[in-house]
C-alpha cells in the first residue's frame, strides 16, 4: 500500500516490519490536576509498568492489563490518553504561549483538551469548531472532563469559518486526511483520486480561512496523520505561492529527543519550495508510533514581508 512512498521512506524494511507491530499506549497527564509523583504512585499501585516519553516529561508510554481509560484518574481529568505522535501538536502550542487559540478541525478534542489546559492568562479561550453536530459530544466531554472550561464551541465547514472581528494567537488546522499513519490501529481505506482532490482542497482552503483569522505574528500549526505528499509538502508549498504567501513564514521545529526527518521537496515529477523542508515528518519506526506530519507556520508582522 505504502509502495509509492518507498524511495523517500528512510529504512523502508524496518517501517513496513513497524507497521505490522501493536502500537504502544501512551497518554498525558494535566500538572494542575495530578503531580508526575502522584501518578507514579498511582501507576505502582495499581502495578501499571510505565515510563515517561523523552521528549515530553508530561507525556507517558504504559502497559496495564485494565484499560486506563476506566480509571479514577482519566475519570477525574487528571490524565487522557492520546498517540504519541497526535501529541506533538499540542507540545509545540505549549512554547507559543498563546491566548486565543481557534482549533478549525477539532473533534474528538484530544489535542484541543492538551492545548486548552495551557492557556492560563486572563481572558484566554479556544474556539473548538468541528462541522459535524455527531462528533460535538465527544468534543465536550473529552474537554469538560479535562477541565477546560474556556472553549466556545463552533460547527462550520472549515473552509468558510467566519472572519472574526477579535483574530486569534494560533489558529490549528489538525485537517481532515486520509489517514495512512494511523494504519497501526485502523484498517485503511483506499481512497480514489477524486475523493482525495476533494480532500486537498479542503484541506488548502482550512489552512487560507486559518490564516484570515491569523493575527500578524501569530501562528498556524498544520498537520495530518497521512504519508501523502499531497495532503502534506504539496498543501504547505500552494499556500506558499498562493496570495497570502509572502505574507508567511515556515518556522524550523526543533524537538529534543524525538526522532523524525523533514518534509520532502519533489514528488512524482511536482517539485515543493524548499522551505518545506522545515516541516516534519514522523514514521512509525523512528519512535514505535504512529506517522505524522507537521508544518509550523508564523505570519509576519504587517509590512514584513
Ligand atoms: C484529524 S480529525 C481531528 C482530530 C482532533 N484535532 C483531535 O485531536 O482530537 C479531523 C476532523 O476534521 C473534521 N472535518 C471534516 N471536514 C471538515 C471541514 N471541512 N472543516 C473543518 N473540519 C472538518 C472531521 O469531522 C474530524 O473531526
């Protein structure tokens, strides 16, 4: 299946044997809820075998017999479970110090949960939009439950999002894919060329309405749980030359202990800026996870360009 992607895949052998692998649990924990001491207590309690991520001290890999998803502490909001890779996102947030944060494709909410539990200053909000009315209740509840309690909740088609008077510190476009990295837990369906035009364009227009409510300075972190360059390198290099593209910078995403390779600039005969190379791609072999791909995005200060 992942055939096309073969000569760009660092260590091609070892992802396709990876892939086949269980994927690891992993989750977080909210330091206003639970000390990392607390929950080893918890963990050697209940005798859970665990260890902390490298790259995220707040972040946790762990093996129990009982899901952790019925327990006191996921029930009390003290910690979620989440993929190590969907944490990333939320991570990188984390050093932007935001105060309005608008997260454009937001349900089922993990990543909207992780980012609205930082923002502490006065005034601050995230505005979870999702389109679909289905998907709202697991939005709210995972978010109630975490104790975020500072979201307004939003049901528009991403590409048309209203253009806000008050713009926000970091818009999130987490987009809709075709979700080839998340092959470890789910069977993949094979989209066809249609559906997946479809899809890039939907994704290009959510990261344009992103960015026209993108206040000057502020940020956008784009990303997607898809191999595809299309969905990826080729999104990030249209908005690029698109009108908004002088008006945008890519910024380098720099994580210690983490292990991934940067964005790729040609792909069946189309060549991407090289800028594109900032992005970063995470393979299920670099870290026993799933895969990844993540642009980080500044909008200059007006007249900057
Ligand atoms: C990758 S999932 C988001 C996962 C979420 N950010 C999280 O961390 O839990 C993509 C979401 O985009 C929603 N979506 C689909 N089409 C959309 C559109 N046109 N605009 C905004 N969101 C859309 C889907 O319903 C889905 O919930």
């Amino acid at each position: 299946m992942f055939h096309d992607y073969a000569n760009f895949i660092p260590d091609y052998s070892k992802f396709l044997s990876t892939i086949k692998e269980k994927l690891p649990t992993t989750g977080w924990f909210n330091p206003d809820l639970i000390s990392r001491r607390q929950l080893e207590e918890f963990f050697n309690n209940h005798r859970i075998e665990y260890r902390f991520l490298k790259w995220n001290n707040e972040a946790f890999f762990f093996k129990s017999k009982v899901s952790l998803g019925v327990s006191l502490p996921y029930a009390l909001g003290q910690i979620h479970l989440q993929e190590e890779v969907s944490m990333i996102p939320g991570f990188i947030a984390k050093s932007l110090k935001p105060r309005i944060v608008l997260d454009m494709c937001s349900s089922p909410g993990n990543k909207a949960a992780q980012i609205g539990i930082q923002l502490k200053e006065n005034n601050s909000y995230i505005i979870a939009n999702e389109p679909r009315l289905p998907r709202h209740s697991q939005l709210k509840s995972n978010l109630q439950r975490m104790g975020v309690s500072n979201a307004i909740y939003t049901k528009y088609d991403g590409a048309s999002f209203p253009v806000l008077e008050e713009k926000v510190d970091l818009v999130y476009a987490d987009v809709p894919c075709s979700c080839e990295g998340t092959s470890r837990k789910n069977k993949i369906k094979k989209i066809s060329s249609k559906e997946l035009e479809k899809l890039c364009n939907t994704q290009l227009a959510i990261l344009k309405r992103g960015f026209a409510n993108l206040k000057p300075n502020g940020h956008i972190i784009y990303s997607t749980c898809t191999y595809n360059p299309l969905e990826n390198e080729l999104i990030i290099d249209q908005f690029l030359k698109s009108e908004i593209g002088d008006q945008v910078e890519i910024l380098p995403i720099e994580i210690k202990g983490l292990e991934y390779s940067p964005g790729i600039t040609s792909y069946k005969s189309r060549d991407f800026s090289q800028e594109v190379k900032k992005s970063i791609r995470i393979w299920p072999h670099q870290n026993d996870s799933g895969g990844f791909f993540i642009t980080l995005i500044r909008r200059r200060p007006n007249g900057d360009t």
